[in-house]
C-alpha cells in the first residue's frame, strides 16, 4: 500500500506521550512529516523525546515546538510552524488533555474545573480553528479529535472530564458540517481504556482491582494499546478515509456496546 501520508505534513497535540506519541510516529512511519506539540519534549514513559526517535531511526522528519493548548497564540504558533517548517498543514489531530479533578461534583474546585475545559475542550476548539483557517487556504485537510468513551456513557466522580469529551464529539459534528464544502474533514476517536501512563497513575485503572473487572467487561477481554488508536487516527488522516466526514469511531474493544 505504500506511505499513506507521504507528501502529508500533521500537526499533533500532545504529541510528546502515550497516545499522541503512538500517532506521531505512526504518521512518521507512513511518510508524514510531523510537527510534535506538546509542553516537555520527554514522553512521560521516558525515553527517547518522539520527534527525535523519529528523525533517527525513521525515514521521516519531524520538530517539536512547545505548546499549551489552553492558550490560542500557541496553538497558532504550531500551525504556522508547520507551515514555515515544511510548506503545508494537512492533518491536524488535537489530542492533548488531562483527567482533572476526580471528586464528588460538590467539592470540585472551580479553578481546577476551568483549566480542565480550557485544555481538553477549549484547546480541541483552538487547534480546529487555526487548522481551519490554514486548510481553507488549500482546500483539504483531515482535523482528527481524540475524545474518550467518557464522553458517551458518563462516569461518576468524573464530570468534568466526560463534559469536556462530550463537548469534543458535537464540536466535531458541528465543524464536520461547517468545514465540508471547504474540503476539510473533521472525525473524532473515542478511546476507551488504554494502556498508558494516564491509565496507570492519573487514574489507575491498570493493574487496580477495578481495572482488572472492567478488563472482564471488555468483549475482546484487554485493554487497547496506543498503537491501537494511532492505527485508526492513521485512517482518518489518509485519503483511505476520503469520504468519511463527522464520524465518531469508537476504539474500546466493545465496551461502549456493552455497557
């Protein structure tokens, strides 16, 4: 089949660790040329920083530009560097976020509630904005948005967070219906549980009792991989996918079917 993205440049949030960094280099693998953004260039699996991985062991280029999604002027800023970098903007997968407060909705700091949705709402919505702007310019482009199966069923002591994932899946329709005849595609993906450092210490799911019931719930019987989820963002950045527009694919081995 070739490099799927070979011509191709993506930009990628939280591009640094676990899912992001799985997709990153991924899209690297099938020729893209990749825009890392992220706050510390260090995957918080420790190892080698992605976009280095990616320069010397992978017939790929890729730089990292450091961003924090809450705030647009960077958002913008890793827009126009993959512009400047390497001459277009063609996939666009805002992926950054955080767990956030896991409590009782009464006793919620309402500091620690906005900076949730300023970084995993609000940061989806600047980096499809920017990507927009830019894709209009050309006329096509694929914005891929990494939401959460929180953000279908709901979970309890975790509001904040299933709001913002919630948020993501209408965002998407909305601008999948916006951005159409603009030749821009707009998708989400909404994972379910995945192996990575989020699931093993911000909210330990693996290796906990209750991860090990839940596993049990899981049609196929594990949780996913990183790999699993950059595979179908992989999908959705490539003309595999050309007419596939306001989707949300679910990658959680069955388990919102189930539930």
């Amino acid at each position: 089949m070739g490099e799927l993205l070979a011509d191709n440049t993506a930009v990628i949030t939280g591009g640094a660790s676990g899912i992001g960094r799985a997709i990153a280099l991924r899209f690297a693998e099938n020729g893209a040329k990749v825009v890392v953004a992220d706050l510390k260039e260090e995957p918080r699996e420790s190892g080698t920083p992605t976009h280095t991985q990616i320069n010397e062991q992978m017939d790929s280029t890729a730089v990292f530009e450091q961003c924090d999604v809450s705030d647009p002027g960077d958002v913008t800023t890793v827009v126009e560097r993959a512009q400047t970098e390497f001459g277009s903007l063609d996939v666009m997968v805002n992926n950054a976020g955080i767990v956030g407060p896991q409590q009782p909705v009464s006793e919620i700091d309402l500091e620690e509630y906005q900076q949730l949705i300023d970084i995993n709402l609000n940061g989806m919505f600047y980096g499809s904005q920017a990507a927009a702007t830019r894709m209009s310019d050309t006329g096509c482009g694929s914005i891929i948005n990494i939401s959460s199966i929180a953000g279908i069923l709901g979970y309890s002591e975790l509001s904040p967070y299933c709001a913002s994932k919630g948020g993501i899946r209408l965002l998407t329709y909305s601008l999948a219906a916006e951005l159409g005849s603009k030749g821009i595609r707009v998708n989400a993906i909404h994972p379910g549980v995945i192996e990575t450092t989020m699931t093993k210490e911000d909210v330990p799911i693996i290796g906990s009792e209750t991860g090990e019931q839940m596993e049990q719930l899981v049609p196929l019987r594990r949780f996913g991989t990183p790999d699993e989820v950059a595979k179908t963002a992989l999908y959705l950045a490539s003309d595999l996918s050309s007419y596939v527009t306001g989707e949300s694919i679910v990658v959680d081995g069955g388990l919102v079917n189930t539930a």
